[in-house]
C-alpha cells in the first residue's frame, strides 16, 4: 500500500524533504510507518522522532488524515492515508 508522509520543522530538516510517498505491506501500521521512516532518513531523523526503545517519541504531534494519533495506541493504515508528523519547536 502507499501512504504519504508530511513532515515539519527539525523533522522536515533531516528528511531534506516535506513530504514523500511511501510503499508499505499490507496491514503495516503507524509506528511501523515511523520506524520505517527514521530507517531510511538515518540517525538525526531517528533521535527527533523514535525514543530509545524505538517507540514514537510523545513529544511528537502525529495525525493521520487529520486526526491526531493517541499515543501508544496501534493505528492500522490505510491505502492513501496521509500521516503527518510535527517536532517540537522551541524558540523564543
């Protein structure tokens, strides 16, 4: 199935990309799709979005389609769905 992923701020930075369309199996779903993601994008990618046990970071906004993700909860995609993923921003 393919999915798009967006991404923003220090996430869009390591990507070097906003967004991309993505192949995944069948039946994969969000936290395989960010781990997927950080695999392919390497380590910079991977400490902003995945803790150290390699779960999504809770620090992260994530959306599919629009609707935030609860945390810690196994959100099955979708062929076309569209997940978003949003880093902290800090500033001042």
């Amino acid at each position: 199935m393919k999915v798009s992923m967006v991404y923003f701020a220090q996430l869009k930075d390591a990507a070097g990309t906003s967004s991309e369309i993505v192949e995944l199996p069948d039946g994969a779903d969000l936290a395989s799709a960010v781990s997927d993601a950080a695999r392919r994008h390497g380590e910079a990618f991977r400490k902003i979005a995945l803790d150290e046990g390699g779960n999504i970071r809770p620090s992260l906004l994530v959306t599919v389609n629009g609707r935030p993700a609860a945390r810690g909860a196994v959100v099955e995609l979708r062929d076309g769905d569209e997940i978003s993923l949003l880093s902290p921003i800090a500033g001042g």
